[in-house]
C-alpha cells in the first residue's frame, strides 16, 4: 500500500478536496482523521479485467396485461467487482412468453437503435426491455465476446 496524505477541506480551494486517482485494479481506503483518531472510512475496491455478465437488477412480478419487464446485466471481474470501464457489445435473447422491445445502455449520446436485440455496454452495463405477452416463466440471456454469459430466470405473477 501506498499512503497518501490530502489536505485538509480547509486548506483547499473553495474548501472542497478535489483531485484525481488512477483505476487500478486494488483497494482504496479513505480514512477521516480528527485529533489523530480515525472517525470515518469508506473502502473501495477496484476491478481486474472484466469476465462474466451478470443481472443485476430485477422487475417486479407483473400484475396484468399489457407488461413491460426491464433487465440489466453488469460486466464484473472474476472477484465480482463491477468493471464501469466496460463497453463490449451484449446480446440478449428471451424465451418464454415474451417478446424482446429494446435495448438501452443509459448512455444518452449513443447512435445505437433501441429496437434491436444487441447494444455496446456504457460503464459497464446494459438493459433490455421485454413485453410480456402471457403467464409463465421468462429465461432471459445476455452474452458479449470474451464474457461469460449470464441466464436468469422470471416468473411472471400473471
């Protein structure tokens, strides 16, 4: 570990600590001192290189027709550390009573057409949005180039 001592808010400009750490892959550990005694801290580790997709977010049960069902999937490395520096292109495919409506990154400046099954990750994730067309259960995939795919399953409470 390296050590580095910041200023105190008092002492920078506009009494706001600002400045700039490199992503590495590690742990970062902020620790706030007073009198000599540490009285807060907050860790954050760093991702290596992305391996596997996995869901991250999950909708609610449906409760009737017409439905509207959004999963995401997040890029993570083999720890399971989230890698927002991510892009690769994902895939998603459903099955079961549903129909793929779009895709979405989150990234509003992106050329990519929603109605599509396919999108470029944006910081490491990306969602597609599934119609729900009956009662049953609903197996969604995602997969990208050199990442190991992701498969949930959804029943849909109809």
């Amino acid at each position: 570990g390296e050590y580095l001592d910041i200023d105190r808010p008092g002492d920078c400009k506009s009494r706001i600590i600002s400045g700039f750490l490199p992503l590495e892959p590690g742990t970062v550990l902020a620790e706030g001192m007073m009198e000599g005694q540490v009285v807060c801290s907050h860790k954050l580790v760093t991702c290596k290189e992305a391996e596997k997709l996995i869901f991250t977010d999950f909708p609610e049960p449906a409760k009737k027709l017409p439905a509207q069902l959004l999963f995401t999937v997040t890029a993570v490395d083999r720890d399971g550390n989230p890698d927002f520096r991510e892009n690769r292109e994902v895939s998603f495919a459903a099955e079961g009573p549903c129909i793929v409506e779009g895709v979405d990154s989150g990234y509003l400046c992106s050329q990519e057409p929603f109605d599509s099954d396919d999108i470029h990750m944006h910081q490491g994730r990306a969602s597609v949005i599934l119609r729900v067309t009956g009662p049953g259960t609903i197996i969604v995939h995602a997969c990208g180039k050199g990442l190991e795919k992701a498969t949930t399953c959804f029943h849909t409470g109809i």
